[in-house]
C-alpha cells in the first residue's frame, strides 16, 4: 500500500512528513513544546475528488476546569511525552484499554518493534454523541497516545451512507461529523498525535490501493462468512440487507490494511470484522496481523439494555446534555439495589468516573453514615454488594461526576459560534436505526 495513506508523525525529528500525494494540505512543523493534532475539514459534496482537505493545529489544553452546583472538579491533561515509558509500561497502559486483546504478546511484541505504532477507531457520523463515543473515547485515546501511538479517527462518511443513516444524506453525514470532532476537542481529549481522516477523501486520494484491497478481501471470503459481520452496522445476519450493506464489511477490513492500523480499538461490537482482518492476514500470509483492542460496550439506562442507543433518547446520556437532564436521566435509570450485573450506573462509575477521577465522594447525611471517599471503583462496588451503599447513594454521585466531565463541551457549544451553529443544525435531524 502506498505511502501517501498515512503521514507518519516523525517525533524524533518533530516534524510531519507530507504524503507522496499532492493535495491542498498546509504542513506544519512543530517545536518541541507544542503537541499538535491534525483535523481534516469535512470534504464538500459537490466535489468527485479530494482537494479539500485541511490541516489545523490544535494546542492540547493541559487543564480544564468545570463547576457543577456544588463542586468544582479539575481535570489536569499532562502534556504526552512519547517515549517516556517503557516497552513494559506502554504494554500494560495500552492493554488496559480493552476488555479483551488479540493477542496480548503480540501487542506486546508491537511495542518493541514500534516506537510509534497507529491505532485506529472508525465511527459513522450518524446522530448526537453519547457519554459512550465520547468521554469513554476520549480515555482510552489519551492512555493510547501516552502509550506513544499515533491515534486515527476514520471519520466514515461513505460507510454511513451505505448503512442509510440519517436517510442517506450525505450532507447531514458530513455536518453530523463535524459536530462529533467539535465535541472530541473540547472533552478532555489530548489532540497530540490525533488525527481525524475522512473516508471519502482518503479513499478518493489513492483508489486503486483501496478498493483492489477491498476486492481482494471480497474474493477471499464467502457469503456467509461476510454476513456473520453484519452487527458492525448494528444490523443482525437474518436481516433483509441491501447490497451495500453486504459489501460494508468488505471495506471496513481493508480500511484496516489502507491506514496501515497496528491496533484496532474499536468496541465489542466490532470484534467480528477485526478477526475477519486477521483471518485475511492468514490467508496472504502477512506476518504482523492487527492486534484487536476491544473496549466494553457501555449499557443503556434502562433494565436490559446492552448498549446506548441514539435513536432511543433516554437510554443514553449525550455529551451537550444539560445538568437537569442528566440528573433526570441518572435519577431514574435501572439501579437494583445490591447487584451488579446489568447495573448501569455501576458500569459507568468503573467504567468512565474512576478511568477520569482518581476518587468519588459519595455524600452522605451523618444519620446515614457520613460521606464515604473511594479510590478504586472494587472498593465502590463491595460496598454496594454489601448493602453499605444504596442507590440513592450511588446516583447523585454519578450524575455530578457526568456533569463535571460533559461541562467543558456544554461549554464550547455556547462560546464557539461555529460549533453552536452545527449543533443546533444536527439536532434538527432525526435519528434513524
């Protein structure tokens, strides 16, 4: 695969090297001091091929500060060093990431072998942005960039289309992935070597690359090998798919091979199509096969829910949610007392508060036993196994931890014109399955 797909971010000499392919981007060397990450503009729909693209430096902001009622909570970014920890401690901060890794010696192996590996994560832009896309994302993206990868954001346009979101509209597509890059950059996300990369730009900058490596995957695989991958869409084998909902899964594996991805550091829920990535390797004997870095699919709000979902509004928490609806939300989301399977508001606290917070105070009348500090989320959960801690407890707890985490973003959607102005526009657009 050529060159020209990937800019590799050179930190020993702190530069970015351009691609092979001429295009209309402006390139920018950086001082040592100055962590940059490069956001690509949305491509206009009028245009067949990529000559829109733009770079903007972003300084990563080291502190960010929100105030929630009662407490203000200061969130500190230290600035990424890479290189700083060793092969061992990169290892283990990268793993941490996931609930499951294949395979965990090959990630270690890759550690050794590469000071700056490429991880990658490819959304669709389909709808607003839950607590899930963002702040989840935004700590496993600064324990990776720590870890000294270089982080890509395959924003999936093309693939959202295919999958009929938002009606097709690839315009809506495009303006719904805008907002999601606004909201990354302003929730605690580290932007050093963060990249976001359009599908339909890139894809149209060396297509003879791509889609021969899509076809070669479509010839390697049969039918019903290809369907088993159909819940990437959050589609079921034995739905009635169209035949480009067929062929999603076919690019979605040589998306892999095309941005020369290390670690896949998608959910669970994309496990099938990253094994099928592997599974190719095999076939064209490709020795370093992706590692697969899955996180956890965080739980909708109410009883039984396996994941949030945009299209059911209250299942999740978005990230421009004001207080009072996360408040509402929380305060009336499934939380059995005493059990933890199925529990959502447990599921965040390990999940997304003790990954941001190193404590959560749980406040507490002294009739009901005073306020209770803790600094690891085991400590948390055998308290309320033991019937220490009730819901009541645990719920205003979670919802000012959220608050704390969302206000910077509630924030930069009033301060920032532009990005107030594609948030009011997306959320004029209905959400579909």
């Amino acid at each position: 695969m050529a060159d020209s797909q990937v800019k590799q971010i050179d930190t020993e000499n702190n530069t970015t090297s351009a691609s092979t392919t001429e295009t209309t981007t402006t390139e920018t060397t950086t001082s040592t001091s100055t962590p940059v990450a490069v956001i690509a503009a949305a491509p206009k729909v009028t245009e067949t091929t990529s000559t829109n693209e733009t770079e903007t430096n972003v300084t990563s902001t080291s502190t960010s500060t929100s105030t929630n009622e009662n407490a203000t909570i200061i969130v500190t970014l230290p600035p990424i060093i890479p290189g700083e920890l060793s092969i061992d401690e990169k290892f283990r901060l990268a793993k941490s990431v996931g609930v499951e890794c294949i395979q965990e010696d090959e990630l270690l192996a890759l550690f050794g072998r590469k000071k700056n590996p490429i991880a990658y994560d490819g959304f669709e832009p389909s709808g607003r942005m839950h607590i899930a896309q963002g702040i989840l994302k935004a700590i496993n993206v600064n324990k990776l960039t720590k870890s000294g990868c270089t982080f890509i954001f395959w924003v999936a346009d093309w693939f959202a289309l295919m999958n009929n979101k938002l009606g097709g509209d690839i315009k809506k597509i495009q303006n719904v992935g805008r907002y999601m890059i606004e909201v990354w950059k302003a929730c605690g996300m580290d932007m050093t070597n963060v990249r976001f990369l359009w599908s339909s730009e890139e894809i149209n900058k060396n297509p003879n690359d791509y889609w021969m490596r899509v076809i070669d995957i479509s010839r390697r695989f049969n039918l019903t090998r290809v369907k088993r991958c159909s819940q990437i869409m959050g589609r079921n084998d034995s739905d009635d798919l169209s035949a480009s909902q067929i062929f999603y899964p076919c690019m979605q594996c040589a998306d892999i091979f095309f941005l020369k991805a290390d670690i896949c550091q998608l959910g669970l829920d994309q496990r099938k199509v990253n094994v099928l990535a592997r599974e190719y390797c095999d076939i064209i004997k490709m020795k370093n096969k992706p590692v697969i870095l899955s996180h956890p699919m965080l739980m909708g709000l109410a009883e039984g829910q396996e994941k949030m979902s945009k299209s059911i509004p209250d299942s999740a928490i978005f990230m421009e949610d004001d207080a009072s609806e996360v408040n509402r939300k929380i305060k009336k989301s499934f939380c059995p007392p005493g059990i933890v399977a199925g529990n959502p508001c447990l599921d965040y606290l390990k999940h997304i508060v003790f990954q941001a917070f190193p404590s959560i105070t749980i406040q507490r009348t002294s009739e009901n036993g005073g306020d209770i500090v803790y600094t690891n989320y085991e400590q948390l959960e055998a308290d309320y196994v033991s019937g220490t801690l009730h819901p009541g407890d645990v719920k205003p707890a979670l919802s000012k931890a959220i608050n704390a985490l969302i206000q910077p973003v509630r924030d930069h959607f009033v301060s920032d014109p532009e990005a107030r102005k594609i948030l009011n526009t997306i959320k004029n657009y209905k959400t579909t399955r």
